[in-house]
C-alpha cells in the first residue's frame, strides 16, 4: 500500500473511532433524557458505518474491487432503515436488528482486514475487531429474545471496544516506520 493510502488509512481509522467516542457520549447522556435524538442516535450508527465503508471503498479501488466492504455499505445502510422501523415496536427489536448487523457487518469487516493483511499495517486490530462484532451480535440476540435490554448501555459498550480497535490501528499505522521495516512486519 503507498504512504499517502497508508496515510488515508490512519486518518480513516482516528475519525471512525473519533465519531464512535461521540456517538456513545451523545447516546448514553442526551440519548438517555430525549427519546426523539435517542432514536435518531441509533439509527444513525449503521447509517455511518455503510457511509465510512462507502468512503473507505472508494479510497481503495472502488466498491467492485472491495466486495466485502460493498456488502457491508448495503447491508449497514439496511440495517439504519430497519432500526428506524424497529423503534416503535420495542427495544427487544431494536437490538434484535443491532444483533444481526453486529455479526454480519462484524464479519465483513474481518473479511476486509484479512483482505488488507499482506498490504496494510494494523490488520490485525481489525480482525479481533470484526471477530468481536459478531460474538457481540450473538450476545445482543440472547438478550434481545430475553426481553427488555437497555440499548444504551449495551450499544455504547459494542461502540466502545470498536473506538478502541479503531484507534489501536490508527496509532500504529501513524508510528509506523515504513513498508520493509521490522516494525511495519510486526503491525501486520
């Protein structure tokens, strides 16, 4: 990968963990006391992640060259809109929708990273990333069929750990010395 992708990369890694540190700021305070932003909040996150996945793709060969990513941009954007139409019938349904998003997009993104792996430094925050995604998803499914979750505790945690795994590949990415050298071996 070029020094100015690798760049683009860093940089793409700080504002996905960037907007996730917001959006569990705004979902666990404003969120909590107005219901009409809590909502707005929740569909917002998948219309981001299809939105970043979109950018991303595009940065690196297009959607046809980036099958998974061009997966998860529509499958993410379906999934705000089926979060829109889970919000009046129950929270349950609302992180049953979170629960299968989590494990598919979780999945794809670890098909993105593995796909990066041998061009790409700090792959391998992003595949305990997208691996963790999808055992959260199941986790969100078990608690979804057990009734009335609190969304946003359990969503702010989810957005959380992937703030984390986003900003341990930015971090490296930036430190890195170059493609051919032992730290850039070890990053991968």
């Amino acid at each position: 990968m070029q020094a100015g992708q690798q760049r683009w990369l860093g940089q793409y890694y700080l504002a996905r963990a960037g907007f996730s540190l917001l959006w569990i700021a705004a979902i666990l305070t404003v969120g909590r006391q107005i219901p009409v932003l809590g909502a707005a909040l929740l569909v917002l996150y998948p219309a981001w992640d299809a939105a970043a996945n979109y950018a991303d793709a595009a940065r690196h060969g297009g959607l046809r060259q980036n099958r998974s990513q061009a997966f998860n941009v529509l499958f993410s954007a379906g999934t705000a809109l089926a979060v829109l139409v889970a919000l009046p019938v129950s929270p349950a349904a609302v992180l049953g929708v979170f629960s299968a998003w989590a494990i598919v997009a979780g999945l794809l993104q670890l098909a993105a990273a593995v796909g990066r792996w041998s061009t790409a430094g700090a792959q391998w925050a992003m595949v305990l990333s997208g691996g963790q995604s999808a055992l959260a998803g199941g986790f969100f499914a078990v608690q979804a069929l057990q009734g009335a979750p609190a969304l946003a505790p359990a969503l702010a945690g989810y957005a959380g750990f992937g703030a984390i795994y986003f900003l341990v590949s930015a971090v490296l990415l930036f430190v890195r010395k170059g493609p051919g050298s032992a730290s850039a071996a070890a990053d991968r």
